[in-house]
C-alpha cells in the first residue's frame, strides 16, 4: 500500500497545477487509499518525507472526516513536529473539526 500511495503522489508532483481534472483524480485516489485503516494509515503518513507530506495534506480533512480517528489527529500533530519547515497546522486544525 505504501507504494501505490508513493506513486500517486510522484503522480500529484508531476500533475500541472492547473490540470484540476488531474489533481483532483489524484485526490481522489489519496483520500480512498488513506481512508481504509486507521492504522495502516498512520503508518504509511509516519513513512512519507517532508515533500510528500505536503502534497498528502491537501487532503487531510477529506481523510480525518472518513476515518473519525483521533490517534489520526494525533499522527499528524506528530507529522508536524517531525517536519517543523513545512505548513501543515492549517490543513491539521481543519481535520480536527471534522471529528
């Protein structure tokens, strides 16, 4: 699982950011593979480098709606402090009000 999430991803950075049609598939696919197990997905977000996160926080309120985790907050929140150059806190305070 961690490699087709990888790979979406390489898919996202490599997408024009003005093919919405396209970012919005790799979206799509983010949020479905990152919405099935909690579990799973903490450990695949505890894998992602810096670059990866950041493209992976475009959707995490779509994610923290589908999973109602709070140990998923509590991953990101650690994401976030793993990773303290890149802007995540917005994306995390959304996710936190969909739970």
């Amino acid at each position: 699982m961690l490699s087709e999430v990888k790979n979406v991803i390489n898919e996202r950075i490599q997408t024009n950011n003005e093919d919405d049609f396209n970012i919005e598939k790799c979206r799509n696919k983010l949020i479905d593979f990152l919405s099935e197990n909690v579990k799973q997905t903490i450990n695949i977000l505890e894998q992602l480098d810096a670059k990866e996160v950041l493209y992976v926080s475009e959707v995490f309120e779509e994610i923290a709606y589908n999973l109602q985790s709070t140990e998923y907050i509590k991953c990101l929140r650690d994401i976030e402090k793993k990773y303290p150059n890149i802007d995540i806190s917005d994306s995390i305070e959304v996710a936190e009000e969909y739970i």
